[in-house]
C-alpha cells in the first residue's frame, strides 16, 4: 500500500508575516477592549525581558504568551468569535501572504500531498484559514467554551514546540493515515520549529529567525527567503 506524503505549514512567519497575536491585539484595541490588551501586555513585559537575556528559553516564553492570548476574547460567544476571526484573517493575515510559500503549497496540492496546518493559533482562526487554502486539517490550540462563551483560557497543552510534531503525529495516527515521513515536508520560520522540521525528509526553513538559519545551515536544510534580524 502506496504511503501519503504529508506536507506541513507553520502559520505565523511561514505562510504569512503578519502575527497572530498581534493581529487579536490590535482588534481588541479598536473594538473596545483596550483594558484587556494593555492587561495581556502588562502580562508579557517580563518574560520578554527574561527572553531577551535568555534567562528563560524560547518554549518557557511562548507558551504563556499564547495561552494569554485567550484573555482577549473572554465573554464572547461562538458569533462574535467568529466576527473576530473574519477581522484579523481579511485584514491582517491575508494581506500579508508570502507569495512563495503559498506557492509551494499549491505545488503540494498538485501533487497529492496531504497539506496540514500546524501552528499555536487558536483552531477557529486556523479552521478558517485551512478552508481558505484547502488544507485537508488542521493542528492548533484549543480554547476553551463554558455555557457558550470563551472562558479566556486555553484547554493544554499550547501547540508549540515540541507539541507540534507530537500532535502533527496524533493528527494522522488517529486517521489511519500512514505517512511517509521521509518523503514528507515541513515549512516553518522558528528555532521553537525544529521538531516539526526534524520530523519529515525535506525540511524548509522559510525567512528564518537567526538561530534556526544558523541550524539549517548545518544540517543544509532547504533555506526559502532571506533570514530575519534580529534574535
């Protein structure tokens, strides 16, 4: 029996620019909710100071940082989720695609490849953006809903760093689909991608941050766009 070749997209610095949690910030911002982003940036000031320094590693840092995310859209019901999630995919993320990762997605579809979407984001906005690209799932970060609302907490783990090739894993295992690991492909942007990119045969890192241009380097990775500056 012929295996499926998979190939998985980073969302955030991969398949676009933009940010995700900048883009709930910014929305937040101009919808009436200005106390609850000047409270999740109140939150995160710390950590990225200790980050900064590197007394606290890139993982320690992330997970937090995304779990907080939630206290954005606290109250709100499955409609004005929705509403939200329509708002930062139009006017954020879209806007700001990266035309060749795109695409090699496309490429992906055209050859029978099993495209996935594996980021932090939460899993509507990554529903939303997997129908837009045709992706044939999803792997994110859950949030959770009481009496029809969002708490303002996510359910565990966060999907980053090492939970995105376990769960990447899951998402096929728990379909019956048998991947062909070593003909597969991962796109990703960050140093905190690595498992993701160790797990498949043709790894690409996409504008990558210095610390994982540097590793791809060494392993001579496929390197698509310039690397970024910075950390």
């Amino acid at each position: 029996m012929t295996k499926t070749i998979a190939a998985l997209f980073d969302c955030d610095g991969t398949l676009y620019g933009a940010q995700y949690g900048r883009a709930l910030m910014d929305y937040a911002r101009a919808h009436g909710r200005g106390g609850a982003a000047r409270a999740y940036y109140a939150a995160n000031l710390l950590p990225w100071l200790l980050r900064k320094v590197r007394l606290i590693s890139e993982d320690t840092y992330h997970r937090p940082i995304i779990s907080r995310l939630a206290w954005l859209i606290k109250g709100m019901n499955e409609e004005a989720l929705q509403a939200v999630f329509d708002w930062v995919f139009h006017e954020r993320i879209l806007p700001t695609e990266q035309a060749e990762v795109v695409a090699r997605l496309r490429d992906h579809q055209a050859s029978g490849h099993v495209i996935v979407l594996v980021s932090a984001m939460f899993v509507p906005s990554l529903d939303q953006m997997g129908k837009h690209y045709g992706a044939a799932g999803v792997v994110g970060t859950q949030i959770e809903m009481r009496d029809g609302r969002c708490t303002g907490r996510t359910i565990p783990p966060v999907n980053t760093g090492a939970d995105k090739d376990r769960h990447a894993r899951t998402f096929f295992d728990t379909r019956g689909i048998d991947v062909d690991w070593g003909a597969s492909y991962a796109y990703a942007d960050s140093i905190t991608d690595t498992g993701l990119l160790g797990m498949v045969g043709h790894p690409i890192a996409v504008h990558p941050d210095p610390r994982l241009h540097a590793l791809a380097k060494q392993k001579t990775w496929e390197i698509l766009g310039e690397a970024r500056a910075g950390r």
